[in-house]
C-alpha cells in the first residue's frame, strides 16, 4: 500500500501521523503503531487493523465500515461520529475512547474493554456485546 508515494507495510510505524481524510480502504495495517496519528475523515472501509496501536489517535468522522480491529488498543481515542457498521471490535482495548455519536450496527464488541466508554447518542442497534446477544 502506497500513502503519498510511501510504501506502508503491516506493521508500521506512523505515530502522530496526519492522515486526515487519507483513503486506506482495505489497507493491511495489522500491528501498525498508529498512537496519537489524525485519521479525522479517513476511510478505513475493511481495514485490517488487528492488534493495532491507536491509543490517542483522532478518528472523528473515519469511516471504518467493516474494518477488522481485533485486539487494536484505542485506549483515548476519539470516535466521535465515526461509521463502526459491521466493524469487529472484539477483544479491543476502548477504555476511555469516545464514541459520541457513533454508528455501530452490527458490531462486535465481544471481550472489550469498554471501561470509561463514552457512549452518547451512539446508534448501538445489533451491536454483539457477548456471546449471549
């Protein structure tokens, strides 16, 4: 994957990147260290961001429909008005992240860590919470 003729590999190492309204739709970050980076905008449709450090990143209006974030750690990240639908969540660190206005149908969320979630006006219809959902 190419962001402004720069080669991106899993794994990556963009903290405090300014990737604001980047388009990284189906882009492998797997494990990329994204802390504190500006994704304000960005489409991150179908994104792999497993295991993915986005402590602090600014996510606000991303689109990350779809979007594979397993184990990602957004411990602080700001989601405010972000499109989840369909995003797998699970296992992910979202302590203290805020999700203000977010959509998350259909969602995954099992085994997250949700201490400290902001969840106002967020649209949580078929969000999978547990195993018993």
């Amino acid at each position: 994957m190419n962001i402004n003729g720069h080669e991106i590999k899993p794994g990556a190492d963009l903290r405090g990147a300014n990737l604001t309204g980047a388009n990284l739709r189906d882009a492998d970050l797997e494990g990329a260290n994204l802390r504190g980076a500006d994704l304000t905008g960005a489409d991150l449709t179908g994104a792999d961001l497993r295991f993915a450090d986005l402590r602090g990143a600014d996510l606000r209006g991303a689109d990350l429909t779809d979007a594979n974030l397993t184990g990602a750690d957004l411990m602080g990240a700001d989601l405010t008005g972000a499109d989840l639908t369909g995003a797998d969540l699970s296992f992910a660190n979202l302590e203290d992240a805020n999700l203000t206005g977010s959509y998350l149908r259909g969602a995954d969320l099992k085994g997250a860590n949700l201490r400290g979630v902001k969840l106002e006006c967020a649209y949580l219809k078929g969000t999978i919470l547990d195993n018993n959902s």
